[in-house]
C-alpha cells in the first residue's frame, strides 16, 4: 500500500489506540480495471430461497457495472425454471442435485469465463455500486482478493475494525471479489469441509500462506439476511476466515 497517499489517524477500540490509515486519495481515484471493463462472473449458490433469491437478483440488475455473468448453482427440491426468466441478467442456471456448498461454488468457479470471480450467498442485499466498490478497491492496492464486509441488521453501522481498509483477517466466502490467478494459485475450495464449518478458513489461510494480498474492503458491503430457512446453512454451519493463530 503506498502510504505517501496516506495519513495516520487514531481511533479507540475496546480501550486500546488502533492504527488507521485513511487513504485520502481513495475517493477520487479512476479505477483503471473498470476502464477495461472485463468481466467478472458472480456465483450464487442457492437452495429453497426464490423469495430471497429475488431480491438480490433485482439488486445486481441494478448495479452500475454490467458486464457480468451470473452463475448460479440451483440445488432446490423443486427447480422453478421459469422464475429466472423475470430477470435481465446474463445468467447461466444449473442444476445440482447434492446439497453442497463448496461443490456448487467449485463448479461455477469451473466454468466462469471472468477474469474476475465474484462470491455472493443467495440471501443477501446490496447497492447499486457493490460490484463497482470491489474493482476499485484490486485496482487501488493491487490487490489479489477484495474481502468485503457483511452486516446481519439493515441499517447496522459497520464494525469499527472493519471499517476501514486493512489487510484483511476474515474471509467471508458470502461477499469476495477474486482474481482468477488466486485459484490458479491456490486451487478450488477444499470438499472435504462439505457440512462443516472453516472451508472459508482453510482457504484463506491457504490464500495468505501463498503470499496472496488480501484487502478488508469495507465500502463493498452487504446486509447479510441469514435467512433462518433453506440455502445451505441447512446441510453446514456459519463459516468465515478468522484463523487468528495464523497472524
């Protein structure tokens, strides 16, 4: 990070002073991979949430970038086809008969055609800037994986360690924009962690010991709606990357 374009600042948290740098070049700076406009392929894993489902499906028909692919890995006891054809989107619809998270996002990841490869779960909300606030914050700190930020309560103010950029000690697997090399580099998400939680750990400790700059993207957020039914938390627990025995 250059820090010529940065100041320090201080804050207090939990009684301790944290070191912050607020880059104030940030807010002016012209994304230069926006410029280029490559595509970035979103995968959705889902099960049993059309309702929800929905709703974030009319969020990306709304985003200010548009060249983009849908993926999404549909692995609900009853299909609904015609549900996807109320949706102006670039959608690839499959279907997976296993309940199974790191498979579903294994498969999209497979056969994306981005150079970008953009996470999202099925229960979520986000603005109209979402896919744009993750190009600008790789292309702003070269980095390799945008780590964005997830709040459960619409509303909610973002929680003061994450709410600045930092190098990132959580990977929430809900709401990350990636690189297309850090899977090249790394590999696919590990199927052993199927119905378990720490397959976001596992990989994004994988990430880290490969060298790879991870970015706790606070400007690209999400409202997290942890829909108490369907999706996968059905077949698996709640997952993030915050191995701190790593740092």
């Amino acid at each position: 990070m250059n820090q010529r374009n940065a100041k320090i600042a201080w804050e207090l948290t939990v009684g301790e002073g944290t070191p912050k740098y607020i880059y104030e070049s940030y807010p002016s700076f012209e994304c230069s991979i926006k410029k280029n406009n490559p595509l970035v392929s979103i995968i959705i894993p889902t099960l049993n949430r059309y309702d929800q489902l929905s709703d974030v499906l009319r969020d990306l028909e709304c985003q200010d970038y548009k060249n983009t692919e849908i993926i999404i890995i549909d692995q609900s006891d009853s299909i609904n086809k015609e549900f996807y054809d109320y949706f102006e989107l670039n959608m690839v619809i499959v279907k997976q008969e296993d309940k199974a998270l790191w498979k579903a996002r294994n498969s999209a990841i497979l056969m994306s055609k981005g150079n970008f490869i953009l996470l999202l779960d099925d229960d979520s909300r986000i603005d109209k800037y979402w896919i744009s606030e993750h190009l600008k914050c790789i292309s702003y700190f070269n980095a390799d994986i945008s780590a964005g930020v997830s709040m459960s309560t619409i509303g909610a103010p973002i929680p003061k360690h994450y709410s600045y950029f930092r190098w990132a000690d959580q990977l929430d697997t809900g709401n990350d924009l990636l690189k297309r090399q850090v899977f090249e580099k790394c590999g696919l998400f590990d199927l052993q962690f199927e119905g378990m939680r720490m397959g976001d750990g596992e990989f994004g400790v994988r990430a880290y010991k490969n060298g790879l700059k991870i970015i706790n993207n606070s400007n690209a957020k999400r409202i997290h709606l942890k829909t108490s039914h369907g999706g996968l938390r059905e077949i698996s627990g709640w997952d993030s990357f915050r191995s701190m025995s790593v740092f």
